[in-house]
C-alpha cells in the first residue's frame, strides 16, 4: 500500500489509475462497446470524484 501512494510527476500511483481508468471508460465508450447510457455516465461521475479525492489527498500531504 506504501507503495500506491508514492509520488511520480506530482501525483500518486492511485491518482495515475484512477486517471487511465477515466480514459479506458471514456475509450469503451468512443468505440461503442459499452452503451453511452446513465451507468457509463455515473461511473465516470464517481471516477472524477474518487480522483478529486486523490489529488486533494496528495496535496494534503505535501504540504505537511
């Protein structure tokens, strides 16, 4: 777990897979393998909330 939560560029681990799982998301969406529907839509609603979260959790704890 220590090891989520080192920095590289300035974020987190977490924060970096939180991101590329947005992107994936928003790929399975372009390419018509998922429906673009109120489920897609939620995901990626609670995806940006979840990396809000992480990046605020890692300026948090840069600045302590």
């Amino acid at each position: 777990m220590k090891y989520l939560t080192k920095r590289f560029a300035g974020q987190s681990f977490i924060s970096w897979g939180l991101q590329l799982l947005l992107i994936y998301l928003a790929w399975l969406v372009t390419d018509h393998k998922i429906q673009n529907n109120l489920w897609a839509i939620g995901t990626a609603a609670i995806l940006v909330l979840l990396i809000y979260m992480s990046l605020a959790h890692d300026n948090h704890s840069r600045t302590k």
